[in-house]
C-alpha cells in the first residue's frame, strides 16, 4: 500500500512516541507508537479530530518537535536527530498561517531568493540578480495573481490569499523532497481557499513531489490526493489509497467514522 | 554671539568625532533594527575596544595589530551575548547587562589601571600622517575614507545570500528553520559584526584622545540610540540602504547638537540626563500620540 515498485519508501517513520506534560495531571500521547510510510510521488491527505495528532506529526518530520522515540528516515538519511533548518532542504512546509510562512517585512523577490537558496550554503553571492528576477517573475506568473509585475512589494501588503500562494511557491522553488501543507487552505474564504488548492494541485501534479497535506475539509480529502489517512488518539486507524480511496464518498466516510467534530465539513 | 562663535568653531571637530562615533551607532543599529535584537553589549564592547588597543599599543604591538585585537576582542564580546541568550535562553537586554557588567571588570584588568596615557606611543594616525592628531581637515578625510570604507562593505554584505538571512531573522525569526536559516549562525554572527564595528569605534577613540579609561563606556549606548534615533527621523528606514545612512547621520547631528548644547552652558554631568529625557521623547512620543508602530518595531 504504502510501498511503490517494491522499492523502500521515500518518508519512513517507526514508532513515533511523543507525549506533551509528561509526568503531569494533562500528560497527553500525542503520537503513540506511529508507524508511517509515504512512497515517492505518492499525495497523502491526513484527516482526523482535533488533537489526533496530524500537526504533531507534521512537526515531528520537520524537526520543529523532538520525539521521545522512533526514527524518522528521508531516503537514505536518518532525520531523527537532525536540526530543523537542516532538514528544509529537503522537506518543506506551507503553514494554516499566512503570516507564518512568509517574511511581511522583506519584498516578494527576496521572499522567494530566501526560499530559493534553502538547503544550499549559503554565501557571499549577490542575493538577488537579474536572472534570478526573471526565474521569480515567470514562476509568480503561474499563479495567475497579478504578483509577477510586484517583484519588489513588501509581503505584508498581500493579501492572505496571495501571502500562502506565495507559500506555496516557495515551499516549491527549492525542489523539496517531501512537502508538507498544514491545513493551508483554512485561514481562506471559500474562494481564495479554491483558488490555492487548485495551485497547490497544479503544482503538486507538476514536480510530482511526495506530499502530506492536513485537512478538516472533506471534499478535499475525498478529491485530492492518491491516499487518505485517518488519524486518532496519534495512530493511523485508517489508510486507503486507489481504487478504495476513489469510491469513497464523505457521507460514508463520516458515517463510518462517527466524526462528530464540528470542524469536519461535508461542503467548504 | 560669543556663545554661538565657540560653538561654530568647534562644528569641524565635533564633526570629525561623529564620524568616529559613527562605528558606535552602526554597532547599536544592527542589532537593534537588523536582527531584531535589543542589544546593550556596546556600553562594554566600546570601552573594550579602546582598553584592548591601549594594552596591546602600551605592550609595544603595532597600532593596526592592536586595533585588529580590539575587534576581534568586540566581535568576542557579542557572540557572548548572542550564545547566553541562545543557549541559557536569557532575554536579549538581560544577556547584554550581564555582559557588559563582566566587561567592566575585564576591562579594568587589561588596562591594568583605570586610565592610561598614550601620548608618547605611535597610533594609526602617525602612520597616516604625524600632523593628523592636529589637522582638523585631515582628520575629517581619513576618519570619512575608513567609515566610507566600511559602509560600503556593510552594504554589500546585506545584499549577499548571507546579508538576506542575518536580515529574515530580523523580520520573522520563526521561520528561519524552514528556510534552512540557523538562528544561532545569524545571531552570533551578527552581534560579532555590531560589537565589533562599536569597539572599533573604541579603539579609534583613544589613539584619537592619547589615552584610555575605564568609564568611556559609560552611557555611550543612550548617546548612540540617540544618534541612531535622529538619522531615522532624518533619512527614514524604509531601505537598508537608509537604515544604514541613519547612524552616520544621526552621529553627525548629535553630537552637533550636544555640542551646542555645552556652548549653551549646559552641565557636562547633566548630558546624560538631557540625553536620556531627549530619547524617550523621541522614542515615546509616537506611542503617545496613538501610533504604536515605531514603539513596536524597537522591540524593547
């Protein structure tokens, strides 16, 4: 299921335990002896209640929470006890937050040569030229937003909508191996949250790149992605991919799951 | 009139300290509006500067290799900072009291003593030219080529793929480890930079004045956010290349204006005092007429 041609799998995490407050009153598991697999190319849309554990896992594979135990592997290379800003080289993230992914303070140009040059030593060449402004000018044009004419605006006069799109870019332009999308969508109206999506499939099908988006929306889970995982209590207690994946309907899948969590939406 | 003709006749040798001072306030602004880190290392790395280049020119070193040990002695001193803050998780302002408060200490032992003369010891102005420490114009020359010097350098650095990330951490410090930035690198890199430009500053003061003192440090940080804070309202900080002309020109107006103030008959032991009403002011009005912008960007 999670294994491709045979081959190992692109992402290999075993046995993740992470409890926050350890050894107080609220002590709480957030993940529980997590097994996780994601082949290369493979598009994995992770749903679950509040608390099941998807962020956490999100931020246990990008380094920004340390595990109590398990492995977590890229590859050939062991992530288990490598520094967050070692692993942005090969793992990228869009956040819920469009201010977080973004730096407001600094121009849309210099936003995308900081995402650019992640996961290469950095040095004393020019950070932003001509050539690089014309990459970024062609790469802005695909998202259809008007930004390629806005090289040297400051971030934080875009809007949310157009702030994770730029995310999104950046999350893309330093050819990650594995990216992650932590609900990103959500802090969007209606229409700017499509608007995203549609980029973020676009761009996902493009670099083909292995990708684990979060979600409490239920027509995206449905419709995007080549597998679905539910998650509870920090396990996985449900992983389809394929023909199964596509039948599913939400109806039937909140039906079969008794999600009562008002967060879970039939129709966003 | 009598006053107003002193004053005018100190303006070129006012003006040829600032650009000295100059060093000091790029050391304050860096840390304070590049890297989004209050920091107060310079009220003892400006003294250090100046005991290490005494003790080292008193040792019989050459004045460029001693003012070269004066800036890695900076540049030492605010990576301390940098790491107690990173590493003990110690509040930026905190972290530099604690510093400069050991400087002290430090500083009196290289110096030996808490004031040392320099008078019959070659500095880098000889090598210059031995009639500096008296021509006015020539001072004004040299000290503008090295801060020109040094400015351009600062510039390009900012725009280099290294300048870009000691800038983001500035900007958004959270999202520094997902664009592969280390907090820590840019930190103590950048503190290193400031502290060192700021005892550089130090260093070139005393083989200016022919002596170092223990207390040269005292209150140069509120002198220098002074400085920093008048070359903002002048030239604004909208680019970093702005950002960067506010310290030399805040430097240059300030001490003008201190300067005219002593003319006036104000007390040397009261410019502190006028120095310090003159910078919350300048920093608090903003808040107080409801715009609460400039208060937060200084992240104090």
């Amino acid at each position: 299921m999670t294994q491709t041609d045979g081959g190992k799998p692109l992402l290999d995490c075993r046995g993740l335990e992470i409890t926050f407050n350890p050894g107080v009153a609220d002590a709480r598991k957030a993940l529980d002896g997590l097994d996780f697999m994601l082949a290369e190319r493979e598009f994995a849309v992770a749903i679950g209640s509040n608390g099941a554990g998807k962020s956490t896992l999100l931020n246990a594979i990008a380094g920004s929470v340390s595990l109590d135990r398990g492995t977590i592997r890229l590859g050939d290379r062991d992530l288990t006890r490598l520094a967050p800003y070692r692993r942005a080289g090969l793992i990228t993230r869009v956040f819920q937050d469009p201010m977080s992914g973004t730096a407001a303070g600094m121009t849309i140009e210099e936003n995308l040569a900081l995402a650019e040059q992640r996961g290469r030593r950095r040095g004393f060449r020019a950070h932003l030229n001509p050539s690089r402004r014309d990459r970024y000018r062609d790469l802005l044009r695909t998202l259809s937003l008007g930004l390629e004419d806005r090289l040297t605006t400051q971030v934080a006069l875009l809007s949310g909508g157009q702030r994770q799109a730029l995310s999104l870019l950046m999350a893309l332009i330093s050819k990650p191996r594995l990216l992650l999308l932590d609900e990103h969508t959500a802090a969007l109206d209606p229409r700017t949250a499509d608007i995203v999506m549609q980029a973020t499939l676009d761009a996902v099908r493009q670099t083909d790149v292995a990708t684990i988006m979060i979600t409490h929306n239920m027509r995206h889970a449905i419709e995007t992605g080549t597998r679905l995982v539910m998650m509870d209590a920090g396990r996985v207690v449900y992983d389809v991919s394929g023909a199964e994946k596509n039948s599913l309907t939400p109806e039937a899948l909140v039906e079969r799951f008794k999600i009562d969590n008002d967060r879970m939406r039939l129709n966003g | 009139m009598d006053i107003l003709t002193a004053f005018f006749n100190l303006v070129p040798i006012t003006f040829a300290q600032s650009l000295v001072y100059s060093f000091l306030v790029l050391g304050i602004m860096i840390p304070f509006r590049i890297i989004g880190f209050p920091d107060l290392t310079s009220e003892g790395a400006f003294p250090l500067g100046g005991c290490v280049c005494a003790a080292f020119l008193v040792a019989g070193w050459h004045p460029l290799a001693a003012t070269g040990m004066a800036i890695v002695a900076g540049a030492l001193a605010g990576a301390t900072t940098a790491f107690i803050n990173l590493r003990f998780r110690i509040n930026p302002l905190l972290a530099g009291i604690l510093v400069f408060t050991a400087l002290y200490s430090i500083n009196l032992r290289i110096l030996g003593r808490s004031n040392v003369a320099l008078f019959n010891i070659d500095s880098v102005f000889d090598m210059i030219s031995p009639n500096l420490i008296t021509s006015v114009p020539l001072q004004i020359a040299c000290f503008a080529v090295v801060l020109g010097a040094v400015w351009v350098l600062l510039r390009w650095l900012l725009s280099t793929e290294i300048g870009a990330a000691i800038r983001l951490i500035g900007v958004n410090p959270d999202l520094a480890p997902s664009l592969g930035i280390s907090l820590w690198t840019c930190t103590i890199g950048g503190l290193a930079l400031a502290n060192a430009s700021t005892a550089f500053g130090g260093a070139l003061i005393v083989q200016l004045q022919g002596y170092a003192d223990i207390g040269m440090g005292l209150g140069i940080l509120i002198n220098g956010l002074a400085s920093l804070v008048i070359g903002e309202t002048i030239v604004g900080r909208k680019t970093v290349t702005r950002q960067l002309l506010a310290p030399v020109i805040g430097a240059a107006v300030y001490y003008q204006l201190v300067s005219l103030g002593l003319s006036l008959g104000l007390h040397p032991s009261d410019l502190k005092l006028a120095t310090a009403i003159f910078v919350l002011l300048a920093l608090g009005l903003p808040a107080l007429r409801g715009g609460a912008i400039q208060h937060e960007r200084l992240r104090v």
